[in-house]
C-alpha cells in the first residue's frame, strides 16, 4: 500500500510537469534555462523553498537539533532576512540587467575572467559538496523509512549505494530533459506536499508523547527537555549566538541572494512585481520552518535519548515510529519529491552555468542556442554521475549539516565579497575583484586545513572566520578601487527584458517579516 501511494504521487507530479512545461521552446536559452521568463510569484515561492527544503535539511537540521536543540534554527529564521534584503536590495538589479546566470553580472561589472572564476567556484561546489550531501541524505531517509536493506536482503551500505543511483538518475531527467519550468512546476506540487507532510511528522510525534493529545506532548516535552528549548546556547554550541551577527548573516545573504541554484527561480520572474512576492511569501513560509526542521529532532531525542548511532538517523527514525502506515507512502513521496528538487535544481542550474559561461565563452563561441543548450545537458550527465559516485562515501561524516555549512565558505563569502562591492561601487576595478574571490577561497581553504590538522581548535568558529574574510577582502577591493579606478565608472544598463516596476507593499511585508523573526528570537531567548 505504501509502495503504490509513493509510486503513483510520483507519477502524478511528472505527468504534471510534462503538460505544464511542454509549450515552452527549451531550445532556447531563456526557455532552458529560466522557463521562458514567466514565473508567477506562487510558483517561485515554492520552487525557493522546496529547492531549499530538502533531505540535507530536513535529516541535518533534524540530526543537530536531536542533539543541541532548538538553537540550530537560527539557520531557518535567519533566512527570512536575507530574501528580504534580496528581494528589495539585488533582485531589482538583476532583473534589470537581465542576467541567466550571476556570473553573467560580474562579466558585465568585472571582466570575462572574473565571470570564469566564479563560475568555476560554483561548479566545484555544486560537484564536491551540495550534489553528493543532497543524494546522500536523501538515499539515508529512504533506505531507514523503507527498510531497504530488510527489503531487498542486502546491507546499509549497499542499500545506500541502490537509492543514490535511483534518486540521482532520476533526477537528472527531470534537470537536464525538463528545463526549469518542469523543475519549478514539479517543486510547486513537492513544496504542497512537503508543507502538509513536514507539520504532520511533529504533530503525530507530540500525539504519541501526550497519549492522544498535542497539548500534553509540548508540555512533557518542553518540562522533559528544556535545556532543547534555548536559542541562545553557549560557546561550545555549533552556532554560539554571536555568529547571528557576523558569518551567519552573510551565509545567509550568499544563499538566498546569490547562489545561482536558488536565484534562478526569481531570474525567471515574469516581472519584478512577481519576484519580489515570490521571495516574500517564501520567507514568510520559512519562518514556519523550524515546525519541520527543529522541532522533530527534539521530540526524537525525548523518545530515542541515546539509542540511536547517529544523530543524522533521528528524523528517518522518528517517521517511521510515529508515522501511520496508510501515509507512509505519500510521505515518502514527498520526501522523495524534495530530494528530487535540490538535486535537479543544482544540477539544472550547474548546466547553465557550463552552458552559458563557459561553452558558449571558451569551447564554442559560435555555438547557436540549441547547440549550447545541448552542450550543458552532456555535462550535467557527467555531473550527475560523478556525484552519485561521490555521494555514499560520506556515511562517515559526523555531522553532515555542519560538514555542508563549513565546506561552502570556499566560495560562498569570496562570490558575495565581490558581488556586493560590484553593487555598491562604480569604480572598483576587475583586478580587485580577482585578488579577492582567488585570495577568499584560498585562505578559507587554509583555515579548514588547518583546523582539522595541527592547529584544530585554536581558530574562532568558522562563521567569525567567514566575516573576517569577508571584512578584509571587501577592504582590500576598495583600497585597489581607491588607488587604480576604473577608466570609465560602471553603470548598470536596463535590458527592458522584464518590467522592473517593485511591488508597492515589498517593504511594508519585509519590516513585519524582519519583526517577526526578532520576535520569534525573544521568546526562546
């Protein structure tokens, strides 16, 4: 019965996805790449969030959550904040210099070379880290919820290994075949799904602990577990409370306002007016986050305590506990769905950024639309496999939400470093913007290295680390652009490829979400 719920909710979102997506021309480069530029504001709400929501979130958050409480939803939040900085502050200018890609940007602030880099950054990253962690987690999910190795007879690695090439062949059909429109539309009904499933995984978890009532289950737990219930935490936390002020914010701004897996969906924005919802009704969504991120960690520690061998099995545990039957299914098609969405969502937005910035720039400069469309479809299937190879060698990380987090400072911070300055100033110069993303990446990947080697514990938390990278090298571009200017002050052209006219209520709705998350922050303080 659950096996044919699964099988059939699947079948309906692809089918789905195939009609909705089928008119637009995917030869082209828009079409491909940004699904024809005609993103509504509900549909690029949802494809943000399921894009976002997946497997490394839901089963890593969970995992740190089991283990140090509710403090880790500083991750969730916070997020909130940063779309609404990027829907008033960057998306206004990028829809207005209509890019596909942010590289593409810094091609028109910088330099050619400059653009390369960051591409560069961004397809490492994708490959090495968020590919692997999102198959992996999700294969983790499936396998527990499932009994994959009980079902098929074979052990937990080799059933991790079945549902990494399950999970990740079928999602580079959706990415490389659909386009965007099919990977939006299909988020869109995952992200539906996803918010129905998520809420009832706590809400089963606190029935089973209040003996039939939820009331009862959030006072046991809250009188049970409160040392779960603080915010701040203290110096030893994975996230002390000063980070919120430094590394974690422009963590955040990086993620929601400039990485290109997550960004696409509101560069597809049929107008500015759309995008600008869009973002805001996800970060109002997002603040409800930590109902299917947090709060089911902490109820799997009140049920499991110590039993479990790693905090990462908590949230897969814990489904299948209090899960009833009849919707395990459903919900591990969902699960399924939002595993699908943060694999094909980078692995799309990977074969644009080969596609665009570096087919078209350095292979073939001739190439015609359908020609460097093809070309980032060939390299996503290389993408894709290398990935699944990649991603059941992490069951030996720790923490794979904290292994996320940390690994990503090598190109989050030196990309936001140059794209912010690119932004704010007219007359910093390309070689500026060289000298910091190079010398950003470098010396974050000198500090992990050390860190975990001779000098571990003696460098501040990685998120201090962050912003004091991100300090020194905006200072370092400013001294250039003070001292070599550019010959002409850039100016940013309006493309008219979108109407760029802001929505009237965008900073009334940014200020309540903003008060909201301050709120939220004071009552678990």
């Amino acid at each position: 019965m659950g096996l044919l719920s699964f099988l059939g909710f699947t079948l309906l979102v692809g089918i789905i996805s195939y009609i909705a997506s089928r008119k637009t021309n995917e030869n082209t480069s828009d079409g491909y790449f940004l699904g024809g530029r005609s993103l509504t504001g509900v549909v690029i709400a949802g494809s943000l969030l399921l894009t976002n929501l997946s497997t490394e979130q839901i089963v890593g958050l969970n995992g740190q959550a089991f283990t140090e409480g509710v403090l880790v939803m500083a991750w969730e939040t916070l997020a909130a904040i940063a779309m609404v900085i990027t829907a008033v502050f960057l998306l206004p200018r990028y829809l207005k210099g209509g890019i596909t890609t942010v590289p593409q940007f810094l091609e028109k602030r910088y330099d050619t070379v400059t653009k390369t880099i960051a591409s560069g950054l961004f397809l490492s990253g994708y490959a090495i880290v968020l590919l692997p962690i999102v198959l992996y987690t999700g294969s983790l999910a499936l396998s527990t919820m499932f009994d994959v190795p009980g079902l098929l007879g074979v052990s937990k690695n080799a059933a991790i290994w079945i549902c990494v090439f399950g999970i990740g062949i079928i999602g580079s059909i959706y990415a490389i075949f659909g386009g965007l429109k099919a990977v939006a539309v299909s988020d869109t009904i995952n992200a539906i799904g996803l918010l129905i499933g998520g809420i009832m995984i706590p809400v089963f978890g606190l029935l089973e602990i209040g003996d039939g009532s939820i009331g009862e289950g959030l006072t046991t737990l809250f009188r049970d577990n409160p040392e779960k219930f603080d915010s701040i935490g203290n110096s030893e936390a994975s996230v002390p409370f000063a980070t919120i002020f430094t590394g974690m914010m422009l963590v955040q701004l990086f993620y929601w306002g400039t990485n290109q897996a997550i960004i696409q969906r509101a560069l597809g924005a049929k107008n500015l007016k759309e995008g600008q919802k869009g973002l805001m009704l996800a970060a109002f969504i997002k603040i409800l986050g930590p109902l299917i991120v947090v709060l089911p960690g902490v109820i799997a520690f009140h049920m499991f305590g110590d039993t479990l061998e790693k905090a990462d099995e908590a949230y897969p545990t814990l489904v299948s506990r209090v899960l009833p039957l009849s919707l395990v299914g459903f919900f591990a098609a969902v699960l399924f769905g939002a595993i699908l969405s943060s694999f094909n969502s980078a692995l799309n937005s990977s074969v644009t950024l080969f596609g665009i910035d570096i087919y078209k720039q350095y292979v073939n400069k001739e190439a015609t639309e359908r020609q460097t469309v093809f070309a980032g479809k060939l390299f996503g299937v290389g993408l894709a496999l290398f990935a699944m190879i990649i991603a059941p060698l992490l069951q030996s990380a720790e923490s794979i939400f904290g292994y996320l987090q940390q690994v990503n400072g090598c190109y989050s911070i030196p990309i936001l470093t140059i794209i912010v300055v690119g932004y704010l100033t007219k007359n910093v110069p390309a070689i500026a913007a060289k000298i910091a993303i190079i010398s950003g990446a470098v010396l974050y990947i000198i500090y992990v290295v050390l860190d975990g080697t001779i000098m571990e514990d003696q460098f501040p938390h990685f998120l201090h680390v962050m912003a004091i990278l991100f300090v020194f090298n905006v200072g370092v571009m400013l001294i250039i652009g003070k001292l070599y200017p550019r010959a002409v002050p850039f100016e940013l052209e309006y493309t008219k490829k979108v109407d760029i006219v802001p929505w009237k209520a965008v900073k009334v709705v940014g200020v309540l979400i903003c008060a909201i998350v301050i709120a939220t922050y004071i009552y678990f303080s």
